[in-house]
C-alpha cells in the first residue's frame, strides 16, 4: 500500500475518529449506565468486542447467540477482563423465525428495558441454501432476521424511551458490499432462484436491505413522534469467520493484503460502538457511517420508494411464516 493510500486510512473524519479508532476510543469517557442493549452475534468477531466495550461502559447487555455454549465462555471471559460488567446470555438463530419469536417473547416476559438493538450477526458470501423457512439463507439470516426481531421489541424500545427520557437507538450492521447486490437491488421475485444465485451478490443484497430497513424505520418512527434513531454502518474490513466460506485461493488472498487494509476487530467494533454509544450521535438517524463518520451509500439505498417495498415484502415474508407464497423457487 502506498503511503498516500496508508495515510488516508488513518485520516479522521470530521468526528475526529478514523479507521484505525478503536471502540474504546470512540466511546471513551462515555457512561452507558443504566442503558440495556441487545448484541446479536456477540460470541464471536466483532460482536464479542462490541459486548465488551458496551459493558465496560456500563451497560447491561444481552448477548444474542445461536450457541449458548460459546456465549456462555464469551460472558466468561468478557467478566474477568472487565469486572462488575453485567452480561447475560439468550439463545437467538436469526435464520430461524420461530427462534426469534421466542427469543422476543422472553425478552419481553422479563421484563428488561431495551435502550440499545444492535443487528450485528450475519453470514457471509455462502453456497445457495435455504433457511428453516424456506428463503434464501443471507436474506433470511442478515435481513429477516433482524428486520422480525426489531419489528417485535419495538413496542419495548418505546416504553424504555419514554419511561426513561432517553434517546433509543437501532443500529444495523451492513457493509459496503451493498454496493455490490444484484443490478436491480432486490430481487424481490427471484429471491430463492437458486440457478441465477451469486453469493456475493446475494451478501450484497442482503446489507442494502440493511440499509433500507433503517430508512424506513426511521421514517416511521418519526411519523410516531418517538425518540428512537435508526441507523446503519459498515464496520470495515476484517478476517473474522465471516469469510469461512471463501475458497482457499481467496482466503490466501485475502491474507496477503491483510495488515495492509484489514482492521483489527476492536477497529472493526469502533462504528458500530460509536454509533450506539456517541452523544456526537445524539439525534442524528436515517444515515449510514463508516469509520465511525456519516458517510454516502448507493443512490438505491437512498431510495424511499425501494425501502417501503423491501418493508412490504420482508412484513409479507414474517406473516407467511414459511415464505412460500411469496418467494420463487
């Protein structure tokens, strides 16, 4: 890399982080008591530091994970690095919306508040497979998912917002692959077309409906007059198990350049803390961050009229439970 190229990943933004911030840094001298937060994916990647630093700045966050074994050692270790830190563990597969379902239905029965939602679990650039409700498995695990989740503990943010005077925040958790969906951007009706399907693509599709969701979302919520933000971010660039499915040649690629233009996960973590956590933030909502500054998506996620038809489809999709009626096979 260059030194030019060297100098501009290091160049703060008019927040005064850039890309080599840390998330301790971009939320250092914050206090995050009394704020409870929800950490999808928080047993592995960024996900886990995003936990950490949330809890070493006080607050109490519920770790969403598939697997309650890791996250149980993740809570572990989280508590001895950072003492008094309040953590618990709740079992969550967002591929699976029976799972999240109950995983809302027991956030609600005890009775938590919810200050913070932050989408961050995904997958990444995988084989055609379909999830346990019949829809491709990008969509359903990096869109559906979390667009179900928050559609059902959305009536929990708003109380928390109201009884506690304090500013909600939805974060979701895209990427600049956005750019790279498909040409028509969603391909509503050719969700499951297994012959026609491109894993990047697919990925890519998925993050620009991360996007949109938290476009519309905040449309609505103003509409509701409720203090609660909506916004989306990518994290940067970083080798965490995301890419498990790369083949061998584009792994070893990928490792070539690595300490030239990959960010080391609590790098990684920094926006989406940032984000979450920032009294620099205070108010803003409906934009898109990167490198813990605002920064400009692809004209489509932009496009209002786009983000209510992907709202329509993704609320046609949870109500049909199985997706078959509304998707090709």
């Amino acid at each position: 890399m260059n030194k030019k190229k060297m100098w501009f990943f290091g160049k703060k933004g008019a927040s005064g982080f850039s890309a080599r911030s840390t998330a301790e840094e971009v939320t250092h001298g914050v206090d995050g008591t009394g704020l409870t937060a929800i950490v999808t994916g928080a047993s592995s990647g960024i996900g886990v530091e995003t936990a950490r630093v949330l809890a070493l700045r006080g607050v109490h966050v519920v770790m969403a994970v598939r697997n309650t074994g890791s996250g149980a050692k993740v809570k572990e270790d989280i508590v001895n690095r950072v003492p008094g830190a309040k953590l618990d563990v709740m079992e969550l597969d967002l591929s699976s919306m029976d799972s999240v379902r109950k995983f809302a239905s027991d956030y609600k029965s005890s009775g938590r508040p919810l200050n913070l939602l932050i989408n961050n679990a995904g997958i990444m650039a995988c084989p055609f497979m379909l999830s346990k409700d019949n829809v491709e498995l990008q969509f359903a695990t990096n869109h559906l998912g979390h667009f179900l989740l928050t559609k059902l503990l959305l009536d929990t943010m708003k109380n928390t917002s109201r009884e506690s005077k304090r500013e909600g925040r939805i974060v979701n958790l895209s990427s600049e692959a956005h750019r790279y969906s498909y040409p028509e951007g969603v391909r509503f009706d050719k969700i499951n077309d297994k012959s026609s399907y491109s894993s990047i693509r697919a990925y890519g599709q998925s993050k620009l409906c991360n996007i949109l969701h938290a476009n519309e979302l905040t449309k609505q919520l103003k509409e509701d007059g409720v203090n609660i933000t909506a916004n989306s971010l990518h994290p940067g660039a970083i080798m965490t198990n995301l890419g498990r499915y790369f083949n061998s040649y584009l792994a070893g690629a990928v490792g070539a350049v690595a300490k030239y233009v990959l960010k080391t996960v609590p790098q990684g973590a920094a926006t989406t803390c940032y984000v979450a956590l920032s009294p620099q933030v205070t108010g803003v909502t409906g934009e898109y961050f990167l490198d813990s500054n605002i920064a400009k998506p692809i004209s489509l996620a932009k496009d209002s009229e786009l983000a209510k038809k992907v709202w329509d489809f993704s609320t046609k999709l949870t109500e049909s439970q199985s997706g078959e009626s509304s998707t090709s096979n």
